[in-house]
C-alpha cells in the first residue's frame, strides 16, 4: 500500500512524524485534504486542526496555528508557528 510520509514541525520540536493514509488540514483556499498521488501543492495553514489518518486505522488531531503545508512526491510537510497534539 502506498503511504504519504508525514511531518509536521514547530519551532521546538518535530510534533509529528510517520506515515498516513490521508491528511486533511485548513489552508487559506479552504479545508484540503491530501492522499497519496497528490498533484504537488504549497498552500498557507490557517488556525485550525490538522486531521492525519495513520496507515494503522488511528486519527491523530494536531492543533496549528499560521503557517505553511506542502506536498510532493507523497510526502506531506507542515511547518506551523505552534502545534499541539490534542
């Protein structure tokens, strides 16, 4: 099964890091959500909860702040000004 890596970084520290299913986070265009395959994207994080749907079946639910999502080549990077796992 092909899986999207995942990060997610604040400024103190790696937040998050594994593989996933699906990430849905809030971007200035609107709620997206990334699976594996996605066409390339660099889009702005806006206050909000980042949904990422582990490759085991859980849901892990991140809280963000400003900052900045990218995919490429199924991999998903988010760096935020803060971010904490609710």
């Amino acid at each position: 099964m092909v899986a999207l890596a995942v990060e997610l970084v604040s400024p103190e520290k790696v937040v998050f890091e594994g593989e996933a299913e699906m990430v849905v986070a809030r971007t200035t265009d609107g709620e997206i959500a990334f699976q594996p395959g996605h066409v390339p994207f660099l889009g702005v994080l806006i206050p909000g909860d980042i949904r990422v749907y582990t490759t085991d079946g859980a849901k892990t639910t991140i809280a963000v702040e400003r900052g900045f999502v990218e995919i490429a080549h199924d991999s998903v990077s988010l760096l935020s000004d803060s971010a904490t796992l609710s």
